[in-house]
C-alpha cells in the first residue's frame, strides 16, 4: 500500500513538472511574439461581445475562447470603437473593428494581447491531462506520459496555444468532450450524462467544426451498443438525446439565448449550401434562403441566429475558389491531398514515424476504445481535406492531434526492451526537434524539408508568416539604428506604426537603397511586385517569418 502511494505521489509531481515547462514555454511565447492576423480581430470581438451583449461580430467563430481571452482585458478599460462594425451579411467587419482597437489603444493593445493569451493558457492545460488520463486509462501509464509529453512538446500545439485563436483550445475541448463520452459509454450513469452534455456544449461553442459530434456521437452509440454484449447497463437512446439536448442548451447559453428557435425561412443566407445555387457575390449583401417555400420553410432552428449565420459564412468561404500555395504553385482552388502534405512538412519526423510503428502494431491488438478515439480525429481530418476551395491554413485540422496522441501512446504497452528504447529515442528527437525552433513554433516546418528556413517551398500563409514577429522587429530596429530607416512590406492586418515603425514598401522605395525588412509570404506571392529580392541574401532573420535585406 505504501508503494502505491509513493508511486502515485511520484506520477503527480512528474505529471506537473512537465505541464509547467508547458505553462512556461506557453508564457514565454505568448509574451514575445505580436498579435497574429487570427487574434487581431478575435480580442475586439471578445470584448464587444460582453459590452454590447451582441454577437454579430466576427460571427464567423463560436464566442467561448475569445470572451475569455477578453476578461483580463475588460478591467484594464481599454478604449474601443464600434462604429465600424456595419452587421452586414457578407462584410467581415471584425478586421476593421480590430485594427483601429490597436490605433485607439497604441502600445496598450500589445499588453492587452499578451494579458489574453496568458488567460487562455488553462485550455492547453485541460488538454494535456485529457491526453495523459484517456492514453493511461486505456493503455497503461507509460502510455499516459508519451501522450502527455507528445501534446506538451508539439509544435503546433505550442505555437497556437499561446496565442487567443480557437484552433489549440477548441482542440483541448474537443478532446475532453470525447473523453467524457467514452467514460459515457463504458457506464452512462446521470451525472456521465450531464457532464457528457456539458462538455459537449463547451466543445461546440470553441469552433463550429466540431458539429460533427453530433452525427458521431449517435454512431459511436450505436457501435458501441451492437459490440457490447457483456456490459449490464448499456447506454440508452433517451440517454444520448439527453447529452445531445444539453449539448444544444449549451450554445444558446453561450449566445445569452439571442433569437433561437427562428423559423428556417427567415434566414438570409449568403452561401449556396443554405442560400440554394443562384446565390451569387452580387446578392451576398442580400441574401437567399433555399428553404423558403418549402416543407422546412417553418421549422423552428434550435440554435442562436449567429450561430448558423457563422455556419453559413463558413461555408461561402470554402466555397470560393481562393488562390492557394503549394510546392511553390500558385492556383486557385486547391488539392485533395493540401492538409496531407501540411501534415507531412509541419509536424516532427518522429511523430510520423510513430504513426507508422502505432499502425503496423495495431494489426496486432486493436481495442474497441480506439474507435472512439480514431473516428473523430479521421472525421476531422477527411471533413476539412474535401473542403478543397480554400487550402492556407493547416491549423484547421489541428483538431485531430489530441486524438492522434493518445492512439499512439499505445507503444507504452510493449515490452520488448530494444522497441522500447527506439521508442524512447523518437520521443527524445521529438522533443528536441520542436524545441530547436521554439519559441517560432508557428513557423515550425521539420528536418526531413529543412527547417522553417525551407518552410517557404512548401507552404506560405499562416503556416509559416501570420504577423507574429513584428514586435521582435521593432526590437531589432531599436537594436541597430545605424540600419535606419527600414522599409516594412509584411502580413500583418493592423497598421504597425502603431508600434513607432515605417510600414510601407511602396514602388518609389524599390527603386532606393536602403534597408528593407520583407515577410516571406510577400517574397513569394503570386505577383512580382518583391520578387526583386530574392537576388539576394538577407542579412539578418526576424523568427523565420521576416527577412532583413540592405540593398546598395
């Protein structure tokens, strides 16, 4: 008994010595590096949302992670202005709204920014103990601390993580919710039931993709009912409409119940999913509605009305056919096979080869519990990879990570001393590849494509330049004021003068010498218009997102 306890307490203290080099990595990171082009509009919308009461700004988003990035925010009465805010069907008015918070507040918004990340750190917390009980649960404790170190030391997690964008956090909700959902299943108790329910609902109201848990989890009920028949008490279907409903009264909870339970056939929709095929740009300031004159023309919608209003602006962005980058072509559309290739250059060598070795010894044991975890992570991944119109942002299938580390911590299981130190390596490697690069993990690409240095070859956008270095710029020209005046041409939404620094490369400039600082993403866009660059060599790297270059 005694040995227990030691060994528990040993589990505990190892258990929060690595979340706190997490919490640590996320705090520093969060500290140093600008606003990204996801959170400029994200804080503003955060605090409209709990001064106003509204949430038709930035609607394209569930509120959740947003409104407590602004809590911090709100006590330090931060000036706002929402006159830009036009709440048009089509007009995405959070960017205008989000760019002059950061004019009225000027360097006040950069504390601001780093107070909100700091608040959302919890989330990535709930995530890593998620990833370390269902792995131990199912597999063993070994299995419980790979998948804890794999979720603590990723790239992506660590470089969306700090920052107040939904992608890591709606992941760490998605995760607990499937979580619960398996406790569920295996005994589904009322209060499994209730808590099912409730991190459901948390789970929807971070990011709409994650309305695929509906359908899932009726399927998953289903399967797990057909499969199990030693189990006395077997989850009911009044049970799972209970989780489902609880689910939905969440999402009206988290719009403070605006407009719910409207008549389908009194929505103006922009996209031609809901607003039907003729729906054109020309009428997306109008919209259509498909449904009108209809059998569902009446049929009360169960949900918020910027909730299905987000839904529906979602869909017209995938719907048009963006210009995408990949393998240095430019195209618009995109391919198949865009969020595969992302996967394959954005996340470390080992983590691939681990998958693979997790593969082949699922041939040999593979457990009913796994379904729960490998059916919403392919749903994930295969529902956005169709979505082919617009191919920039591999974060979108960040989603399925917390279900990918867990399935294969599976490795804790094995014996055999030789596979487990080959294993113990790639953890080591994995870990040290991503620190390598920290704390840029944004722009984090691996060794076998070469480095983020070589990001640019394969991907552009926010997969490797999203406006995160340009504080560690001004920190550079303070640092070198016989390299001024520097010409700016970088991705940020905001007008970083805010800052005190020139943010313009006009035609009149290229023609100059002098000193220029150039995001990669514009050295290599589709027009030539900085194409003159890259005959040559930058002089110094800010992250791996901007480029120093002094033309004579």
């Amino acid at each position: 008994m005694t040995n227990r306890i030691v060994q528990e307490y040993g589990e505990f203290i190892t258990i929060c010595c690595i979340i706190f080099v997490h919490i640590i990595l996320l705090i520093y990171s969060a500290t140093i590096h600008s606003p990204t082009n996801g959170e400029v509009p994200a804080l503003s919308a955060g605090i409209y949302h709990w001064q106003t009461g509204n949430f038709d700004l930035f609607r394209v988003n569930p509120p959740l992670v947003r409104m407590v990035a602004a809590i911090p925010v709100l006590f330090c009465n931060p000036k706002t202005d929402w006159s830009l805010n036009h709440d048009l069907l089509a007009s995405r008015d959070e960017f205008p709204v989000g760019n002059e918070f950061i004019r009225i507040n000027g360097n006040n918004s950069f504390r601001y920014f780093m107070l909100a990340r700091l608040f959302c750190i919890p989330f990535s917390v709930l995530g890593a103990v998620v990833c370390y009980r269902w792995a131990k649960e199912i597999y063993g404790t070994k299995s419980g601390f790979t998948a804890l170190i794999l979720w603590c030391f990723s790239p992506t997690i660590l470089g969306h993580a700090s920052t107040i964008g939904p992608d890591a956090h709606a992941a760490s909700c998605g995760i607990f919710a499937a979580y619960l959902f398996w406790h569920w299943l295996k005994s589904p108790s009322v209060s499994a039931t209730i808590f099912s329910g409730l991190a459901l609902g948390l789970a929807e109201l971070t990011k709409t993709t994650w309305l695929v848990l509906f359908p899932l989890w009726f399927f998953l009920w289903l399967f797990w009912r057909i499969t199990d028949k030693d189990q006395k008490m077997k989850p009911s279907l009044f049970r799972l409409c209970v989780i489902l409903s609880i689910g939905i009264i969440c999402i009206n909870i988290g719009y403070g119940g605006e407009r719910i339970f409207q008549p389908l056939g009194q929505f103006r929709f922009i996209s031609k999913a809901l607003g039907g095929a003729n729906t054109e740009i020309n009428n997306k300031m109008k919209g259509k509605n498909r449904f009108r004159e209809t059998v569902f023309e009446n049929i009360p919608v169960p949900l918020p009305q910027n909730y299905l209003l987000g839904i529906d602006i979602q869909r017209s962005d995938f719907e048009f056919r963006s210009e995408n980058y990949l393998y240095g072509q430019w195209k618009y559309g995109g391919w198949w096979y865009y969020y595969l290739t992302a996967f394959a250059v954005k996340e470390p060598v080992p983590l691939i080869l681990l998958i693979g070795l997790s593969v082949l010894f699922s041939f040999r044991l593979f457990r009913r519990d796994e379904f729960v975890l490998l059916l919403p992570m392919i749903t994930v991944f295969v529902l956005v990879s169709s979505q082919t119109g617009m191919n920039q942002h591999y974060r979108y299938v960040l989603g399925m990570l917390p279900f990918l580390f867990v399935f294969i911590a599976k490795f804790g299981m094995i014996q055999h001393r030789l596979l487990q130190f080959t294993i113990l390596l790639l953890i080591m490697w994995y870990c040290g590849s991503s620190l390598a690069v920290f704390p840029h993990s944004l722009s984090y690409f691996n060794e076998a494509v070469g480095g983020p240095n070589s990001g640019h070859r394969y991907l552009l956008g926010s997969n490797l330049e999203w406006g995160q270095d340009v504080l560690l710029l001004k920190k550079w020209i303070d640092e070198h004021p016989e390299c001024q005046p520097v010409f700016i041409a970088q991705s940020s939404y905001y007008d970083i003068e805010t800052v005190g620094i020139k943010s313009d490369v006009t035609l009149k400039n290229l023609t100059s010498s002098g000193w220029y600082a150039i995001g990669v993403n514009n050295l290599y866009k589709n027009k030539e218009e900085y194409h003159c660059f890259l005959d040559y060599q930058p002089v110094a790297k800010i992250g791996y997102s901007i480029y120093i270059y002094r033309i004579p």
